[in-house]
C-alpha cells in the first residue's frame, strides 16, 4: 500500500448538470462534479460564487440536475468550460433543448435522460447548495419493464477526480442486500 496523502478521492463521482434560469428566463446549464447524496430526498452541489449558475439559484431558488452519459459527453464537458457570464449562447452552441420544468422555475435538457427536479433547502456554506429533490424526470429508454433505472441503459457518466477523466458505468457485478448473505 502506498500513501497518497490527504486528496479528494471519492468514487463514483456523478457529472452533474445544472440547469437554470437567470433573471431574463433565458436557460443555463454548468457542469459539476462536486456534488452527491445528503439525506432522502436530499442532494448536495458545491458551486462557487462566481458562476451564472449559482447566481440564478439565488434569484429562483429553484434548478434542475440532470446526469452526464457517454452520449452527452461533449456538450456536458462545454457546459463545464465555458461561462455563461462570457458566452451567453452556450446552450445553443452545446446543441441542447430546453423546455420549463413542470415542477420548479428551471429548464428540463432533453438530451439527458436523468433530471432531479429540485428546491434549494439552504446553503450549508459559501458553496455547498442543499437542496431537496421534488420529482425524477425519466427518459423511458433508460427504464426496466417495472420502472425502475436501468444503468446499462443509462450510462451514466462519472469523474475522475484524480486523472481528471470521465468514464462511463460498467456493467452489474452484483445484487445489494444479497450477494453477502452467504458470509453471514
């Protein structure tokens, strides 16, 4: 074993896609990696201050996350390099449609198939946006006959916070809350 130090080394890292409005109703969309599971029906994103994004979650205290795929790589990787406080035709230029979010003031992508629907519950600190996840917005491609997400359908894509690579999602290798029962 060898000691790599204190690092942010947390695997799976999802690519998360922000989706948001500004003060116009003109839709944004921001890459971010930061970002995982608070509590049920919770979610966590840390976002600086500087970014169009964070500045419309102010304003509407609403947004949308929806999940990167190996299909979307592309325009997800633009929506994370390119600011909209610079480039204000960046969702055209990604090649993404919005449409109004039935549930909250934010814009669904229909390139992803994945959206969480959410409201922002506070700010845990400066960067660190909580929010609460009011519905899933699901592309039935990506659902089993039962409604359930399918990950081999999906694909979701994930960070690689140390090579700064993405990677999509492999294939089952298991069953939760059984494959164990034989240890026990």
């Amino acid at each position: 074993m060898k000691d790599l130090g204190a690092k942010t080394l947390f695997f799976p890292m999802p690519v998360l896609i922000i989706g948001t409005y500004d003060k116009d109703g003109k839709p944004n969309a921001m890459n971010a990696a930061w970002g995982g599971i608070a509590d049920e029906n919770q979610i966590w994103v840390c976002l600086d201050k500087s970014h169009a994004t964070t500045k419309n979650i102010a304003l509407t205290k609403e947004a949308t996350i929806a999940f990167a795929t190996t299909e979307t790589l592309k325009a997800s990787d633009y929506v994370g390099i390119t600011s909209a406080n610079k480039v204000p035709d960046k969702i055209a230029k990604a090649g993404l449609t919005a449409s109004k979010s039935k549930n909250v003031n934010a814009p669904i992508f229909a390139q992803y198939p994945l959206t969480l629907e959410c409201r922002l519950v506070k700010l845990l600190d400066e960067e660190k946006h909580l929010f609460q996840i009011v519905n899933v917005v699901a592309d039935e491609k990506i659902l089993t006959a039962d409604g359930k997400v399918d990950l081999e359908k999906f694909r979701p894509l994930i960070f690689d916070c140390s090579g700064h690579g993405y990677y999509e999602f492999g294939k089952r290798a298991g069953n939760a809350f059984s494959d164990g029962k034989d240890l026990a």
